[in-house]
C-alpha cells in the first residue's frame, strides 16, 4: 500500500543534509513540479520520495573511492603533486575544513579516509546539481565519474575544455563516455602517461568492466630507478643507483616516498635547489660493509623506518640542518659539520636528535 499522503516543502527541508541521495531527490523532485505541478508531485508516493527516504542505504561509490586511492596514493605530509598544488592525503588539496593544503601539514591515515569520504559526498552533492539525468545513472557511472571530478574538479560539466564529455552526458551517448575521457590526458605533459592510465581506469569502470581496470602505476621495488617518487626525487637516488640497495618491500618505498616528501619541502625552502642524497637505503651487508649502527635506520628493516643523508646544492648546510630540527617530526642526525644531515624514522616515530 502506498502513501498518497502529501509532504510539504518545509517539513522536507528541515531534514536536509545535502547528502548525495538528497540531492538527487530534488533533482527528481524539480522535475516532477515541473511537469506535474505542486500538488501531486508533493505527495509521498512519488518516485523522488523514494530516493529522498533512502538514507542509510545511498550509494557508497566504493569502485570510484578505490579507483581513486590506487592512482592517487596516500601521503602523511603535504606535498606538491605534478600540477605544482600542494595536497595530502589521498590527493586532497584542502583540508577538512576547507582551507587549502600548505608545506609543513600533516594527517593521519584514518583522518585521511575520513577526509576522502567527505570530498567524495561533496562531489556526488555537486555532480547531482549539475549533471544531466544523474539520478537514472548506475552507481559505477557515477563512480567513473566521481573519480573523474576528483582530479579535474567538480564543476566541469559544461566548462570551456570540457565540450566533449558534457555533450555525451547530456545526449545520452553514454557508449562513447569512455572514448571522451581519454581526451584529458594532459598530452604532452610529464604525467600524460599516468593520466592515460586513469582515464582508460574510468573509463572501463564507467562501462561497468572495473575488474578489467588496468593497474595503476604504483611505485614498487621493481620500479625503474627513473621512477619519479616526488616531482624531483627518483626511486633510485634512494640506492645510489645501485641494484644492490635496491628495495626489497613495498613498505620500504611507502617509507622512501614519506622522506622525499620532505625533502620537496627543503627544496622549496631553499629556493628549489637540488637535493643532493649521499646515503639511503642499506641493506645489512652493505650497513656493515659501511661500519653503520646495529640499528641502523637505513636499513629500512620494518614498517615505518627508514632515513637518508642529504645536503642541498649551494645552500647553507647549517641552515638546512636547522631547518629539518625545527619541521622534521621524528629523528634528525646533526652532521652539518661532516657535509650533510641525517633525516629519518625509527620504530613508533619519535622525536630523536644527535650529534655525529
């Protein structure tokens, strides 16, 4: 049995949240008065109530929020992602509360999630609002494109640079989604390639294929030595380009990159001079071979430890070392005297300083 029962606009928007199937549900509601009118559209047994009373079962976008974690990666310290922006997180450029990301911020990985959840409902919110027939759209096209509004933002339908995807969203021509968004790719930039790769991503999750979705370009062990971890700082400057330091452990590279994203900020700091690294990773026989400590932190040995000795060209060293004791949150070798500081993290991250 239905309830013809009508519901008047006040009482609907006393319990407005702005969730993404609120939204929705005006969307369709907006719709209904249009063509209906104000009198039966209000009433409780239309098709917009029910979206509007789903709340606790709306959409989760879980394919869309895991598309997007595996290209954008997690990162505890701010850091300037290829655009040149300063993010954190998985890729958020301002904070929870809306202020923008600058060097020197930091999160912890589930304020992190709890960040992403919230962008997520917020770009859902607006894609709602502006995007045609979102409503009719299953939840892994609205994830494709989700994920899609994360990286160039959430107002693009309709927006000069965007012509293409906006006319296939609002013809209809959902077969030719994916074919439009392999048109932002940013060609012939540095990061055309990972951009590619997304969009190819998106684009099978958005015809509903998202186990056939390619895997993202992750930084691994295996990884070239080319490989980029921070826009300036490669994979092998953490070997000294050497295959017998090369990484073992995914969590020794998660480690490596948490470093270099500080050392971008050193860089930036002192007028984005070279960071010059002299010592990273040691595995033990090489430790030894060294005369480095039992413990070393560069042996990286287990989740969360690691180190690397840096200077940066041209740049007062004395500086420099001042300038890590002040930002860097866990241990800092003074060696300033021996041509380079010592940057690192032992097990459960505290604050440690020394004098060689």
């Amino acid at each position: 049995m239905t309830n013809s029962k009508a519901i008047s606009l006040e009482q609907l928007f006393r319990y407005y949240k702005g969730l993404p199937h609120q939204a929705a549900a005006i969307q369709e509601l907006e719709a209904d008065l249009s063509k209906n009118g104000y009198e039966i559209a209000m009433r409780r047994d239309r098709g917009w109530f029910a979206t509007w009373s789903q709340s606790g079962k709306q959409r989760g976008y879980r394919a869309g929020i895991e598309l997007i974690k595996r290209f954008e990666g997690f990162h505890h310290d701010a850091y300037l992602c290829p655009a040149g922006v300063w993010s954190l997180g998985w890729g958020n450029t301002t904070k929870a509360d809306g202020s923008p990301v600058v060097p020197g911020d930091r999160i912890s990985q589930e304020d992190g999630d709890v960040l992403l959840q919230k962008t997520i409902d917020d770009i859902a919110v607006k894609l709602a609002g502006s995007v045609p027939y979102w409503p009719a759209m299953t939840e892994h096209q609205q994830s494709a494109l989700i994920s899609f509004a994360y990286n160039v933002g959430s107002y693009f339908y309709g927006q000069q640079g965007f012509e293409t995807i906006s006319r296939c969203l609002r013809e209809r021509t959902y077969k030719s989604v994916p074919e439009a968004l392999l048109l932002y790719c940013n060609p012939g930039s540095s990061f055309e390639a990972g951009l590619r790769r997304r969009r190819q991503a998106e684009g099978q999750l958005w015809a509903g294929e998202q186990a056939a979705a390619p895997e993202p370009a992750k930084i691994r062990p295996e990884s070239p030595f080319s490989t980029r971890l921070t826009p300036h700082i490669t994979l092998g400057e953490f070997a000294l380009g050497q295959e017998a330091r090369r990484f073992e452990h995914q969590y020794q590279v998660d480690m490596a990159a948490e470093l270099a994203a500080f050392l971008e900020r050193v860089r930036v700091k002192f007028g984005n001079k070279p960071i010059i690294i002299t010592s990273g990773h040691r595995p033990p026989a090489i430790n030894r071979e060294v005369g480095g400590a039992f413990r070393s932190e560069h042996l990286y040995d287990q989740k969360g430890v690691g180190a690397v000795d840096f200077c940066v060209q041209d740049a007062d060293i004395w500086a420099v070392q001042a300038y890590c004791e002040e930002n860097w949150p866990h241990s800092v070798g003074r060696a300033a005297s021996r041509g380079f500081i010592h940057l690192g993290r032992r097990e459960g991250g505290p604050r440690v300083r020394w004098d060689y």
